[in-house]
C-alpha cells in the first residue's frame, strides 16, 4: 500500500479533490504487475493481472482505503491516506539512504501537493536527522527568497510539528528571523509577510517551542502594535491574561 500509494501520489497535482489522485483502472493493474512480477519473479503476467485484480477488490471492498469515483477510476477514500502511506513509502527507502529524504524536500519542497506528505516525513526523524532536513530546507535554492522566505516559513512549519530537533541554536535562529520579519519595516516585508509570520509563530501553540517564540516577541514589545502583540500572547497561551487586561480596558 505505501508503494502503491507513492506512485499514485506521484501522478497527482495540488487540485486534485479530497479523496485523492484520481487513477484508471487499466493503469492501477498495470503497475500492480509490475509490483507482483518485481516481488516475484516466477508469477506469470496472467497471474500477476488476476492477483492485481483480486488486491484492488479487496482493498476496495474490505478496508474501504479506496473509492471507486466514475467509471472504471479509483482513489483514496480521503487524502490523508495517501500522504501518509506516501511518506511511509519514502520513510522506508531512507533506511537504503538518508538522501532519500533530502532528495524528495529539493525536489518538490515548494510543491502545495507535496506539502502535507513533506511535513509527515519530517515529522518522522530522529536523532541528528533533524537538524540535517532543516538546514537542507534553509539552504534550498528558491527563487526570490529574499521577498518571499518560502524556506524560512516552511521551517517554522516543521517546528509546530513539534520536530524532534535539540539545536537550540537552529531553533533559535529560525524564531529570531520570524521575528525579525514581524518587527521589520522594509517595505519588503508588506503585510502578506507578516500574516504568514503571524500564521506560522502562532501554529506554535501547545508545542515546546512555544514559550520560546513568546519570549522573543515580547523581547521586541516597543516594536509591535500592542493588538497584535497581544494576538500573538492569546495564540501562545496567555489567552486568559489578554482577557483579563481587556476587561480592565473596557
């Protein structure tokens, strides 16, 4: 199911609907062959077509993971199968090689179809692999980065994951530019910017890294509107301290 789903994943495309990829019949069986031929080599092309068959029954008809949508077309029930079985897939070819992993955020780091599947696999790493996918991501050549810090904003994703990452240096690095960006007044930074800054410091919530994010806008207090600021403190935990000073105000 993890290679299966993989390669249907590699077929799609970020507007695909909910349920998944949408994949022909004929082209299901086929690679399923090929997977069957591959695993064994002694089944017969006829066989491996009636086994394939007979899988794409049963995954259908007993654990529901795939729908039939029209005639003759298949796909995940829900989408979220199909990113999770597709970085279990890439999880699995990372015990072959760790470039496995490196080479799938170069290729498709920026892709809103890969998104999902990207964060799960980053999610996955332990020990020093960690700090190696974040510097990878940091270190991506991306157009026009310098307005747009796609990589920047990508990292502090795999951070609310809660990343398993024990650089505190990195860390601090990673909050310290986001911070950086909400506090600036280049005109670079216009206020799309400082929305997805908002989005990702505050996806922080409930995770270890919150506090820390937390410390650091208040350590730039003078150059933050107290609204937002206070935004930024309800979003990190001192919802009911915001509450309380609001009170007073009114």
């Amino acid at each position: 199911m993890n290679r299966l789903a993989y390669w249907i994943h590699t077929q799609g495309q970020n507007n695909d609907q909910e349920g998944g990829t949408l994949i022909d019949k004929d082209e299901l069986i086929r690679e399923l062959c090929k997977y069957i031929t591959e695993f064994n080599y002694q089944v017969k092309p006829h066989q491996a077509k009636s086994e394939a068959e007979c899988f794409v029954d049963h995954i259908r008809e007993r654990s529901g993971l795939l729908n039939e949508q029209g005639q003759d077309r298949y796909a995940f029930v829900h989408k979220t199968f199909q990113e999770y079985l597709t970085a279990e897939e890439i999880r699995v070819r990372q015990e072959e090689s760790f470039d496995e992993v490196l080479n799938h955020i170069r290729k498709h780091l920026h892709d809103p179809h890969w998104r999902e599947v990207l964060l799960l696999l980053i999610a996955q790493q332990k020990r020093g692999n960690p700090k190696k996918v974040i510097e990878a991501i940091l270190q991506q050549e991306t157009p026009y980065e310098e307005w747009l810090h796609r990589n920047l904003f990508f990292a502090g994703s795999c951070l609310a994951e809660d990343l398993q990452l024990s650089d505190s240096g990195l860390i601090a690095e990673i909050l310290q530019q986001l911070v950086n960006l909400e506090v600036s007044d280049s005109q670079r930074v216009g206020d799309k910017i400082k929305s997805q800054v908002f989005q990702v410091l505050s996806s922080l919530s409930e995770t270890k890294f919150q506090t820390q994010a937390l410390q650091l806008l208040k350590a730039s207090a003078d150059l933050i509107d107290q609204w937002r600021l206070r935004k930024y403190r309800a979003a990190l935990g001192e919802k009911e301290e915001v509450l309380a000073e609001l009170l007073i105000l009114l």
